[in-house]
C-alpha cells in the first residue's frame, strides 16, 4: 500500500477526483483553500490580494498495483498545464487499520 499526496492549484479542483475515480480509487481526504509555492518555478498560490490563487490538496491510500497508473495520469495532467501547478508525491504505508 502507498500514500499519494497531492497539491494542486484549485483550477483542477474536480479534475482530480475524477481521475482517482476513473482508476477505481475510491478513498481520499482533500483539503481546500491551501497556500503553497513550488520549490522550482511557477507563481505562489497564496489566496492574498498579491497573489489570489489557492491550492487544494488530496492524501490517498493507494493499492500498490494502482499507483503507476495514478501518478502517469497526473504527470501527464501537469505536462499538459504545467504553469497551473500540480505536485504529486508517493510513499510506503506501513501499518494502517481497515
């Protein structure tokens, strides 16, 4: 089992549910109205009179058999826009209850 956690600009607020559940993921938790800036480039996303836009964020855990399939999808997502902002990040989950 993974964690996929993923950051991105609130113009793919159902874009990316949608693509969780378009690879049979049915669990999440998401998180709106966040702020944050890339660590390479792009602009901050801060939901201030500067810099107005914000991000939302989804952790979710992830059959390891789904998780390729899930981060081609986004990175794919994130080529296509990539000044809008997406960031995905996967790692191992150890222990968790059912």
């Amino acid at each position: 089992m993974k964690a996929i956690f993923i950051a991105y600009n609130q113009a793919y607020n159902e874009e990316i549910t949608t693509l969780l559940e378009e690879c049979g993921q049915r669990g999440f938790t998401k998180w709106e109205d966040i702020g944050g800036r890339g660590s390479l480039d792009g602009e901050p996303h801060l939901g201030n009179h500067a810099w107005p836009t914000q991000n939302h964020a989804v952790l979710t855990m992830v059959e390891d058999e789904k998780v390729e399939d899930i981060m081609d999808r986004l990175r794919r997502k994130d080529l296509a826009n990539h000044d809008l902002g997406l960031k995905a990040y996967a790692w191992n989950i150890e222990t968790y209850l059912k």
